[in-house]
C-alpha cells in the first residue's frame, strides 16, 4: 500500500522508533498502580486498556466504561454479542440476533458510529457490500465466545484515540491469550421457543490454545450458530407478532504467537467466518417464503494480522499490519467486496518530568476499497449530467495521535490526548480530548471531561455516482418540488435515485460528560450526565429533478443533540446475594433543525439482575430488562411504541473441574411484545447448555 508522499518522513521516523524501541503492554500502567497504591485505594482486579493510552484500573479510566466479564458471557447462550451488549448502560439494542433491532446504539447514536475493535484491531464494515448500509448485520459476531476474556465498552467520543468511527464510542473484544499448558473448552446450548411458530437455536463453540515449543504458542477457536426462522404468514404469524428470519453464523480462527527474545513477540493470526441469512420453509401461492430473510445470504469475512511487541526498559511499542474483507458470496450475486487494510503502531513510555506520566504516541495508516455493482456506477449519469461508470470506490487515510495521563496529586490525574486524521478527499480533522479524574476520599471518584468526536462520510456517501433507488417512501422530501407518485423520469421509471455527495464534510461532535462513583466492600454507585452536540449531521435531502430524474441526496443539512443520564448500582444484599442494576435515562435526542426525534430509542432502559450463589457448585439468576416507550420506526414523531419489561431465570451448576452445566427460561412470563410496525422480541423460550473444559 502507497504511503502518501506528505507522511513519508513521519512513517518511516516513527516506525523506525516502533519497531526500534519494543515492550510489554503492561508497563504503562506502572504510575497508575502506583498512584493508586499512594492514595490508600483498595485493590481493584478490572484492568481496562480501551478508555486510554495505556492499561488503567476500571475505575480510574478517563472515559465512561463498562466491562462485560467472561462470567457474563458464560451465564446464558449468547445467540449475539449484541444481547450481551444490551444489558449495560447507555446501550440499547442487541435485542434479536437479525434484522434493526440487532444493531447496537451507544447513548442514542446509530451504529455506523461504534467503532468495533477485536483485541484493539478494527474490525472493518460490511455495510457497504449490501445494496443500501442498513440493510445487514452489525459487525459483531465473528468471533467465537468462547475465545473472548471480556468487552470493554467506551461510551461517548474516542475520536482522539481511535478516528473516525469512534464519534459515538468503542466496543473492543479482548480475546483470550495462549495458555502455558495446553487447554481449552468446548460450550454448547439448545434454545426451544414456548411457540410452534418461533425458530429454534443450536450453538456449539470451542477455544483450545497451548505451547508448540518454549517460545511458540497456539491457539484455535470456533463456533457455529444456527437459529431457525419464525414462520408466519405475510411476516406475521397468527397469533399477531412481527417475525425474525433464520441465520446461520460460522468461524473459525487460528493464532500463532512466538516469543523472539524475551522482550519481543512476533505474533501471526487469521480467521475465516460466514453469515448467512434464511427465510422460513412455509412458503406463498407464488412458492417464495413467508419470511425473507435479513441480510444477505452469505456473507464471507476473511482478516489476517501480524503484529510485533516488545519491550525496551519500562518503554512499550506495538505494530499491527491487518487486512479485513468482506465478500457477498450469495447464490446469483455479483461478488461485492469491501477491503480495508490498515498499518498503526504506538509508542508508550513511562516517565516522570516534574511529575507522573504516562506517554504515548502513535500512527495509523487505512487504505479503504469498495466494489458493488448494485449501487456503484448504476445510474445513466450523476445530477450534475456527468457520465458514470465503474463500480468501484477507494480512499486512503492517515493519522497521528498523542495522549499522556498526568498524574498531579495521588487522588488526581488529568488526561490530554490530540490526533489528527488525514482524509485524501476532506483534508485534516483535529480531534482533542481532556479528562480528569479525582478520588477525594478512598472510596469515591469524581470524573469528567470534554472530548471532540468526527465521522467522515463512507466511500458510498462521497460518492455521486453511488446510488439507491426509490420507489417512493424515500422520495417523499421531493413533493414540495413538484414530485408525487406518478411522476416519471426521462426512462419512463418512477420514483427516485439516492445519490451520495462529493462535496460533504465531515460530521463532528463536542461531547461533555460528569460522573461520580462509590466504591467500598463490595457496595458500588455511580451516576454520569452526558451531552452531546452534533454539527454537519449527514442525511438525505431534495435535489429536485435534474437531467431527466428525480434525485435527493446526501447533505450536511442538520444539526442534533443528545442529552442523558446513565446511573449503575451493586448492593450486597446478603453474604452469597448479590444485585446489580443499571439505568439509562434519555433526557433529549433531537433533530435541532427539523425539530423531530433524533432516534427511535428508549426514553428509559433498565437492566436489573439477582444473582445468588447457592452453594459453593450451584448458582441461580433472576434479571429483568425494561425498555420504556420509543418513537415507532418508520412512524411520525406523535406515534410511540409501547414499554415492556422482560426476565429472564437462569441456574449453573458445577458437576466437577471439567463440566459445568446451564439451563434457564428466557422472557420468563411470556410477554408478547410487538411494538406497532416495529419488533417483537419473542415468547417464553427454554435452554439448556454445558461446557466441558480440557
């Protein structure tokens, strides 16, 4: 990949320092311990790396974060990540395996503005392969769950660590490391819906990873995830709720980690995986399904890495040079691919000028390719009368950034970062962050900080012969211009193109957060109030009818805010009952320039669960998942779904060292919840699981 000629220099200075100056992550975190040693504060056993530049105590992390543990993960069959997800606060969604209630919103953003990374390493986008963004899965589920240690979940704006996609927050996938012994475990669970009409779900996953040599370690995963479609008649079934189309989601990864010398590590990866979309076996009078399915039918993601690090003093450098791509290998497709290659690499270092700090510096390099003949090069001419042709799409982006945490007293820290992104067709975007952190007593935290976020427009977006077509639902904005139902283009065709804009700039944001936490003898509070401006908020607007059609196009035309309060709680309620409950409270989420809803999200989200050790073998829990009244998709903004509150029980028991067993009831009451044109999340389902470990 071409290195543009401005970043040469820079490139090869600071790889050359990358590459010369190698460490151990966990280096970085030394004044942090050490500070939090010196303050009297208790011993802490989270270690995030994903809030800062560095390996940070959960709570003394520069950014709202939440951890999903692996004895989260293990509690109950996780059909999706995104179920996972759904149960911490600031995020909804996650609620079905496909289809728009699948993808995962942080604070009321979309999804296109989570950035998704698996052990810090991008995960690309497929969005572009489908015919319109919306129209597939969120990039969440490539991964087995059983190779994954934990998620950490940064809410609010990361763009000064992370670029472009992190404007609304980042969720990383931190994966199990080579064991020193060879051993691994095998999961599988079986989901029965109450209903005749529901679709079924079968899972089975394993992560097996030991030494080679003394020097040469390995490790392989894998899963495969069924889940059978609804049948229902017209996309619904009789007793009256919306259906979900059948998936079956496959991977498979393998790693190779060698350790060079003691202080450096070469480590090899590669995974293959396949989602693939089907609808129900009832079919119509004309032999085509009652339910489609969502999505396309097969999906291929391949991604390869190698990555270095190292150590050299108390000084850390990593390298990561990856390859993601995503392939529509569907039966009578034209093959849509979207590649993403990336280079980054980061310096970090330890040291103390004055006071306490902890440095790091870093780049990446991002060369973009899209190819989809659906969209890409379809239409006649662009609205400027321009000739189109190719289906083909492609960028090249650059960035360097710095972060360093300042340790100015024991309780105190201030936390600067600074990157600057490079966009071949936008120029430079600056992205600053401040955040403090204070312990005014052992106990308690106080935090906060302002960070700027950006998101520039995807290779579809910029583009003007990049186009979708309406048969009218999205021509509506055009009647004030003439343009109804039976007005036809120059082809003798109705309806309108969609059209991306070479001239839009990126969207940006200024986000403010203030939070507070208690913490002592396993008693936890915490409340944080989060505000959010948008600028340049890019959507479709009215063109007019140009050179013989009809077009809308991409616009920055609008402005937004977000505004909300997220609030966690653990209560001890006895010495083996333990109850942990969050809530997210959406104070506002507003189109400032049309005055409408910004998002079909909750007003108020709940997520409560009792668990209780039993004995020392056997465990039980009880959690219930409340999702207040939200604005309809597809509806005006007077047309509101209804709330809901689902539980779901569960109970795990220890048989011995190697066998654990599950089994529980999902949506315990049977609550049907459709919500207008909406979803509905599925009856009273039963499961069953075991993991044996090796």
């Amino acid at each position: 990949m071409p290195i543009p000629h401005p970043l040469r220099p820079a490139a090869a200075a600071a790889l050359l320092t990358l590459l010369g100056s190698a460490a151990h992550a966990q280096a970085v975190s030394e004044p942090a311990q050490a500070h939090a040693a010196a303050a009297g504060s208790p011993t802490l056993s989270t270690v995030v790396v994903t809030a800062s530049g560095s390996a940070t105590e959960l709570r003394d992390a520069p950014a709202s974060i939440s951890v999903i543990t692996r004895e989260d993960i293990e509690r109950k069959p996780v059909g999706s990540l995104g179920e996972l997800l759904s149960t911490i606060p600031g995020v909804t969604g996650g609620l079905s395996a496909t289809g728009p209630q699948s993808k995962i919103k942080l604070r009321g953003l979309p999804d296109k503005y989570t950035l998704i990374l698996i052990d810090g390493k991008r995960q690309g986008s497929s969005s572009g392969v489908n015919y319109r963004d919306d129209l597939g899965q969120q990039d969440l589920d490539w991964i087995s769950p059983e190779m994954i240690e934990r998620i950490e979940v940064v809410r609010g704006p990361m763009s000064s660590l992370y670029g472009s996609e992190a404007m609304g927050g980042v969720i990383n996938i931190i994966t199990r490391k080579v064991a020193k012994v060879w051993s691994g475990s095998v999961s599988t669970h079986y989901t029965q819906p109450d209903s005749r009409d529901r679709g079924d779900t079968a899972q089975v996953g394993f992560n097996i990873s030991g030494p080679v040599t003394e020097d040469v370690g390995v490790r392989l995963g894998a899963n495969i995830t069924r889940r059978a479609s609804d049948e229902g008649n017209d996309g619904f079934s009789p007793s009256g709720y919306q259906v979900t189309s059948g998936s079956r989601n496959q991977n498979v990864n393998a790693l190779v980690n060698w350790k060079v010398t003691p202080d450096h590590t070469l480590t090899v990866e590669g995974s293959r995986g396949d989602q693939r979309a089907s609808g129900s076996s009832a079919v119509d009078a004309d032999g085509d399904p009652l339910v489609y399915g969502w999505g396309l039918s097969k999906l291929v993601h391949d991604y390869y890495a190698v990555s270095h690090e190292g150590r050299y003093g108390r000084a850390t450098s990593k390298v990561n040079l990856y390859r993601n791509s995503y392939k529509d290998k569907g039966e009578g497709t034209i093959g849509n691919t979207s590649n993403e290659t990336t280079l980054d690499g980061r310096f970090d270092v330890p040291f103390k000028l004055g006071i306490d700090q902890a440095l790091t510096v870093g780049l990446q390099l991002k060369r973009e390719e899209l190819t989809n003949g659906d969209t890409i090069g379809t239409i006649p001419i662009d609205f400027a009368g321009n000739a189109v042709s190719g289906s083909k799409l492609k960028a090249t982006n650059w960035a360097l950034f710095g972060e360093n945490q300042l340790y100015l007293l024991d309780p105190l820290s201030l936390t600067l970062g600074l990157r600057m992104d490079h966009h071949e067709k936008y120029g430079n975007n600056w992205s600053p962050r401040a955040y403090l952190v204070y312990h005014p007593a052992e106990a308690w935290t106080l935090k906060g900080g302002v960070s700027r976020g950006f998101r520039a427009p995807n290779l579809k977006e910029n583009s003007p012969g990049a186009a979708t077509q309406s048969g009218g639902r999205g021509c509506t904005s055009l009647a004030g211009l003439g343009w109804n139902y039976s007005q036809r283009n120059a082809d003798g065709t109705t309806g309108c193109y969609m059209v991306g804009n070479p001239d839009l700039k990126p969207e940006t944001s200024t986000s403010a957060e203030l939070g507070v936490g208690f913490d002592r003898n396993d008693w936890s509070f915490g409340a944080t109030y989060f505000h959010t401006n948008f600028k340049n908020k890019i959507d479709y607007a009215p063109l007019g009818y140009l050179n013989g059609y009809w077009w809308t196009r991409m616009a920055n035309a609008q402005k937004a805010r977000t505004r909300g309060v997220e609030a966690t709680a653990t209560v001890p309620v006895l010495r083996n009952l333990q109850w942990k409950t969050n809530v997210t409270r959406m104070l506002e989420s507003k189109n400032l320039t049309t005055g409408a809803d910004l998002l079909a999200v909750p007003k108020l989200t709940v997520y409560s669960t009792l668990d209780w050790q039993a004995t020392h073998r056997w465990s039980v829990g009880l959690s219930a998942q409340h999702t207040g009244k939200k604005l309809s998709i597809g509806t005006t903004s007077s047309t509101y779904a209804k709330a809901y509150t689902t539980y779901d029980l569960t109970t795990r028991y220890v048989l011995n060292d190697q066998i654990t067993l599950r089994a529980g009831v999902l949506n315990l009451t049977g609550k049907e919840t459709r919500e207008g044109n909406d979803f509905d999340i599925g009856g009273r389902a039963y499961f069953m699981g075991m993991t044996a470990q090796f």
